[in-house]
C-alpha cells in the first residue's frame, strides 16, 4: 500500500516557457539527501520543454530549488522532437547520466506521433546535450505507428528497457485516438537498441491503452508500476489514467497483477479523476512513487510514500 504525501509542485505561469502543466515527473537521488525531480511543463504553445526542480530527500514535499530554463530546447525543424520534449528516464552510468525521453512531432492524419531520444550530462544532470539529432527507438517494420515513454534500467551489463509501442488508432469522439501497450528492448550500450516486438503487458481488454512503465528490482524480481487507460472517456472521466503494477523474474515475462497496486484516485483534490505517469524512486530505506493527477498533469504532480509491512 502507498500512503499519499500529497501535491509537491503545480506550475502557474512562473516563466513563459514554463505557463502550465508539470507532466512525467522524473527522479534522480542526488548527495546532500536531495531528488532532483525532472519534469515537463508547457509553454504557451502547448509545446513541453523540460526542466527539473529539488526536493528533500527526507521530505520530497520541500522544494529546495527551481530550475529556471529548459534543460534542453526544441530539436531542428522536421526532427522527430520539434514539438515538444518529455523527460521518461534517468540513469546514472558512472560520471555520466542519461536521460531518455519522448519526442512530440505534430501530425496530420492523427494528432501526433512520438519517438524515443537520448541526451546525456556530464556535470551531474545540470545539463544535457543530444547524442543525436534522430531519435533511438522509433518506428519499424513491426511496429509501425510510434514509440514513447522509455524506462531504462542497467543491471550488470545489460541495459533494459520498457516502452509504449502504439499498435493502431480507434476513433473517438470524430478523432482518432492512439492505443499502446509496452513493449522490451535491450542494448549493451544504452544506446544502440535491440528490439524484437515483445509485448510485456498485455490490456485487460481491446480499447486499453497502457504506458510509463517505472521499474526497480527487490531480491532478484523486477516490480513495474505503470499507467493505464480506457479510449473513449479518458480525459478526466470514466476511462482515465489509473495505476497498474507487474512483477517479472527475467524482465521480459510479466504477470500484471494491478490489485496489488495500493493507490487510487482520491475523493476530491488534485488527483480525483486521474492516476498517471508514475515514477518509482528508492531513497534509503524509503520507496517513493512520484506521479501525475488530474488533467494529465495540469494540477502538478505529488507523491506517496509505500508503507512498510
């Protein structure tokens, strides 16, 4: 069971590129019992850029420091992240840390389409540069409609990853709204993906859409917290992002078993309608989960703390 802590952080107009939203929260733990949290506000075009902020790793819900600028700006015209920048993962390999994230691109035929990029830092995830203008895990013969929301975990020399792979589009509402389920891939690099379309969470039924994959590994089990929704009410109604859960002994092979999740949307409030884009987060003896609430992440985002057995 999670024991919610409650909101940490909403954006309100506090610079131009920064006037609402604060999607995808992102942790990082830091010396000095500090979490960087790296987030993706929107501008006034509703375009992400991303930034981060700095809490206390005692109290994640005391904010210490604000970034004030984008940690990285928009790709070149016609890349596959000029739209908008999301921050999924973040790694630290040595004296580098890598950050994944998703690319926006608007569309024509449907409303977007997304890949997966990489930037790295070398001043300890102040600041980042791309490592290539093209994206790491897009498209391919088998999966054809895009990729998005990465979670990469290194363990020994193997790097993994867990992201959404759209497999179509159901129309909705006179629009066509994309359906994903998350899929593996892994790479001696952290780069150079190998990726041959294994689906790792299957949907409960054939209109869910499932995403934002988190995972840690306690005594030798991979455990993934994830997030899910409906196609045809999904925006702050019936069908709406909630949290999943799953457990896997070779990373690959999961047994989703969401009843065991131990989070819910709350009577009223700031996460009342949606659960979403979760990010677990060990810091000591403390497991935190940093997540999304109404809106998509209009109303900020806060955390909970699990409980101990």
């Amino acid at each position: 069971m999670w024991q919610k802590k409650g909101l940490i952080f909403n954006t309100d107009n506090n610079y131009d590129w920064m006037v609402s939203h604060a999607c995808v929260p992102t942790a990082l733990v830091l010396p000095e019992e500090r979490i960087r949290i790296y987030f993706a506000p929107r501008n006034s075009r509703g375009q992400s850029l991303p930034t981060f902020m700095e809490v206390s790793g005692e109290n994640p819900s005391k904010v210490l420091y604000l970034h004030d600028r984008p940690i990285l700006e928009l790709g070149k015209i016609g890349t596959f992240d000029d739209g908008g920048i999301m921050p999924c993962s973040v790694l630290k390999d040595g004296e580098k840390v890598y950050l994944y994230y998703v690319g926006w691109n608007p569309s024509v035929s449907v409303p977007y389409r997304n890949a997966v990029g990489v930037a790295v830092s070398e001043d300890g995830g102040k600041t980042f540069s791309r490592l290539f203008d093209g994206a790491i895990v897009d498209r391919t013969p088998l999966e054809p409609y895009f990729t998005a929301s990465p979670c990469v975990y290194k363990d020994g020399d193997i790097w993994h990853m867990w992201y959404a792979s759209a497999t179509g589009f159901v129309e909705s509402g006179g629009k066509p709204e994309p359906l994903y389920v998350i899929k593996y891939g892994r790479s001696p690099d952290g780069v150079n993906w190998q990726r041959e379309n294994i689906t790792c969470i299957e949907p409960k039924t054939p209109f869910e859409a499932n995403a934002r994959p988190t995972v840690i590994k306690e005594g030798g089990t991979f455990k993934m917290w994830f997030c899910y929704r409906g196609s045809f009410d999904f925006r702050d109604g019936a069908d709406s992002y909630r949290i999943g859960y799953a457990e896997s002994i070779d990373a690959v092979n999961w047994n989703r078993m969401d009843e065991r999740v131990g989070i819910d949307i709350s009577e009223s409030g700031w996460d009342s309608t949606m659960l979403t884009y979760p990010d677990v987060l060990r810091h000591k003896e403390e497991l935190y989960l940093f997540y999304n609430g109404n809106g998509f992440g209009k109303t900020g985002f806060g955390y909970a703390v699990r409980e101990q057995a």
